[in-house]
C-alpha cells in the first residue's frame, strides 16, 4: 500500500494508568490500508515541540479509526495533552507488517509482557477468521509485567510465563501444536525462541516465525539510518525493511 499523509481527528484521548494511554484517531484514509505490525507516525504541526514525528503502532483497527494503547515515555508525553476533537498529522502505513500463513490454522503468539501490544491487531484478525489461538505473555522477573488477558479476545487461549525456565517449558509445550509463530519482545526472547524451535521442531521453514524488533526510530521514513540494526545476512532499517522480520534473519 502507498504512505498517505493525511489529517486525522483525536475520537479518544485517555490516560488509563501512569505510563499508558489509549489513544483513538479518526483516520479513514489510513486505518483501512494498515495492516497488524505495521506503524503510523503522529505529528501535531501547531506545535513546534516535538518536531519529528512520534512512531506509533496500533493496537485496534477499524475501517475508519485507528486505537493505539501507547507505552508513554518522554517522546509520547505530548500525546496525553491532546483533546478529543483535536486535528493531528499522521503518515501511513509504515513498514512491513505480520502475514498470516493461509495454510496454517494454529497460531502460537508470543508476547514478552507489553511490548506485545502491537501483537493485537493480528489476534483480532485472526479471530474474526475462526483460527485457533494460543497466547503466551512472558515475563523476566515478575508477573506485573504480563500482558492482561482482557486485551485478548475471548476466542484466545492465555498462558503466562515468568523467569526462563518457565519459558522454555512453556515454548516447547505449545511449540509442537504451532503452525506459525508470531513474537514481540527482547533479543532475549529472540534467542530462547529459536532455541525451543530448533529443540523441539529440530528444522523449521522461512515463514514460521515472525518477530517484531523495537529501535528508535527519528524519521520513520528510511533516510536518518537511526534505527539500522545487524542481521545473520548483513544489516537492514527497521522502519523500512521492517519491523517485522523473519526469526531465521534476526538469530
């Protein structure tokens, strides 16, 4: 799909706890293109603070609006003083996102705590398509930083996970009934999820896993070379060429 700049319309604006804000934008020339993975950047050309654009990713699409549950942190703290009714500048579809396998019917969805958030939009997409789910948030040290169940539809089986052991036992248990993979989260997560692949699966095909990596991003566009990261094939923009890569190109 082409990258539209288009003005959008502030439907929702809440902060839901300290460092979380849901966030709504009426956006029909976008939201109907996005596809789960994919990211917008957000700008507010009334404002001279920030200057570049904030790099968001949805985590609820409809054909009109686009629903962002955003981790705020120093770049996304001029998002909480917007106002409902408020005309903000958005650019999208950005990067490549998540594809579902056609073929495959089981899909195991790897979260580590709320970096997962962007996982959301394909669990829902799956779901409308009636395939089975298996939902399984991580997290290093404690289970305050899981990801709720509530964000998940109904149709999804949740487990949860705390410390790397427990998240060995639970890869390998649900790694043998998945189809496709799809993960969000740490090169650490990256590296205990090929190892239970290659453990449990001994080979496994280009396609049958899909993870998103974070990096900062300052242009969103491909031109500022900030968010280049090293692949096993050379090294790529994850703005451009990604954020969604192949788990074989990343470990």
């Amino acid at each position: 799909m082409p990258i539209r700049v288009a003005h959008a319309q502030v439907a929702e604006c809440r902060v839901l706890e300290p460092g979380l804000l849901w966030l709504r934008l009426r956006a029909p020339d976008v939201a109907a293109s996005l596809r789960p993975g994919q990211f917008i950047a957000v700008v507010d050309r009334e404002r001279l603070e920030p200057y570049l654009p904030t790099p968001l990713f949805p985590t609820h699409l409809s054909q009109d609006d686009i629903g962002c549950l955003v981790q705020v942190g120093e770049r996304e703290r001029w998002l909480t003083t917007l106002s409902e009714g408020r005309a903000v500048q958005i650019t999208g579809p950005l990067g490549n996102g998540f594809a579902l396998n056609g073929k495959g019917r089981n899909l195991l969805v790897v979260s580590e705590g709320m970096d997962g958030l962007p996982l959301l939009p394909l669990v829902q997409e799956a779901a409308g398509r009636r395939l089975e789910i298996s939902a399984l948030t991580w997290s290093p040290f404690s289970r305050a930083g899981l990801l709720p169940p509530g964000l998940l539809p109904s149709s999804a089986e949740y487990r949860s996970a705390v410390g790397t052991e427990a998240l060995a036992g639970a890869l390998d248990e649900t790694l043998r009934w998945a189809d496709a993979v799809y993960a969000a989260g740490s090169p650490a997560l990256y590296l205990a999820l090929a190892e239970a692949i290659q453990r449990v699966r001994l080979r496994y095909a280009r396609g049958f896993c899909q993870v998103l990596v974070r990096r900062a991003m300052a242009c969103g566009l491909g031109v500022c070379g900030q968010c280049r990261v090293r692949l096993k094939r050379g090294s790529a923009l994850v703005c451009t060429d990604g954020p969604v890569f192949d788990l074989r190109d990343v470990v």
